[in-house]
C-alpha cells in the first residue's frame, strides 16, 4: 500500500540528506512492512500551520519504504504512534 504523507521542511531535507531513516507518525493508517511512503515536502511547518499558515507542498517528493514498524505503546512512545524504519 502507498501512503502519502505531509512532511516538514527540515524532516524532509533531513530524509534526503540520509541523516534520517524513520518517520514518527500518528498510527492511524494501518501501515504495515513493505509499504511505500510517498513523502511531500510543505512550505510551512506543522507549528506554522498550526497557528493558521496554509498547507502547501514545494512541489518535491521522494518515496520511501517500510522496513520495520515500532508500535506504542513501548519505550517511550506513546500508544497510537509508531515509528516507521525506512529506506
């Protein structure tokens, strides 16, 4: 299954520098190993959107996929969450 996904600026510069290889998401979406994740990249923060910033996409995107799901709740994280390893 494909999931697309809004993404911070600096989240999604730090996927595609390498530097990141997980997404903490909201386990809302019933992701599972093998997905593919269809990052967008938006022009405003989650924090600016927040406080009324529109949502908007810079137009770059880059696709990822699952190769571990970490559920809560465990070590911290929260019932609901899950941290997806990605690559």
């Amino acid at each position: 299954m494909n999931h697309e996904l809004k993404t911070d600026p600096e989240v999604f510069q730090a996927m595609i520098d390498g530097g990141k290889t997980y997404e903490l998401r909201k386990d809302d979406r019933g992701f599972a190993v093998g997905d593919t994740l269809t990052l967008r990249e938006t022009v405003n923060d989650g924090a600016d959107m927040a406080l009324g910033a529109p949502l908007e996409y810079t137009g770059r995107t880059t696709g990822r996929v699952v190769t571990h799901i970490l559920r809560g709740p465990i070590y911290g994280l929260a019932e609901g969450w899950a941290i997806l390893s990605c690559k």
